[in-house]
C-alpha cells in the first residue's frame, strides 16, 4: 500500500461541490466578485467558483456580466445559463442546461490551472 496524500479525489471532491445537480440538470456555483481589477474566472474559492466582473453590485449588472464571463468561459451559450438562486447575494447558483454534471465538472477542471484550485 502507497501511504502519502493523493490529488485525484480531493480535487474531484472540490468539484462535486462547485458543480451538482439540480431539478433540471447541472448547477454551478459561483462567487461574484464586483468593481474587481481582474475579470473572469479566477479560479476556486471554497466551493465557488469565483468571478471577477468590472460592473457594480447595482440593478443586476454584476451577475449579468457574470453570467456572459461563466457561459463563455465554458463554451456554452449565454442562454443556456439561468440564475437558480442569489440574485442579491454575491454567491450563486447557476443552472447550466443541456449539459450533464459530470461533463460540467469535466470542463471546469479542463479550464482551472492547479495552481487555482
């Protein structure tokens, strides 16, 4: 038997937290990060995926240009992304249709460098 720390299933639990599934498909979790000097995804939080937008936390903009930051990021269209829940929080749950959790979780590893994890 191999005794020491293995990277497999702690990262892949990391991801079972950012990405479940919800009523109609796969749910990502995200962490908005408003009026940030570094847009885009910034990698993982927690269990969040964090966002960095230029826009303020005001009439839905943040979470708007949020949304454009996280569907283009995955390849997906920005209509198959819809809030499930946190419209006035800074953290959120995203609905990603047309894809599975485990192909979310599968392009979300693909995309974050270890370094951010």
């Amino acid at each position: 038997m191999i005794a020491g720390p293995m990277s497999g299933p702690a990262e892949r639990s990391e991801l079972d937290a950012v990405v479940t599934h919800g009523r109609s498909g796969a749910v990502l979790r995200i962490r908005v990060k408003p009026r940030s000097r570094t847009r885009g995804v910034l990698g993982l939080v927690g269990s969040e995926l964090s966002v960095g937008v230029g826009a303020a936390p005001e009439g839905g903009r943040a979470t708007a240009e949020a949304l454009a930051t996280v569907a283009g990021w995955l390849g997906v269209p920005g209509s198959h992304l819809t809030l499930a829940s946190g419209a006035a929080s800074r953290s959120k749950r995203v609905a990603v249709a047309g894809v599975t959790p485990s192909e979310l979780r599968r392009r979300v590893a693909a995309r974050i460098p270890p370094n951010r994890r």
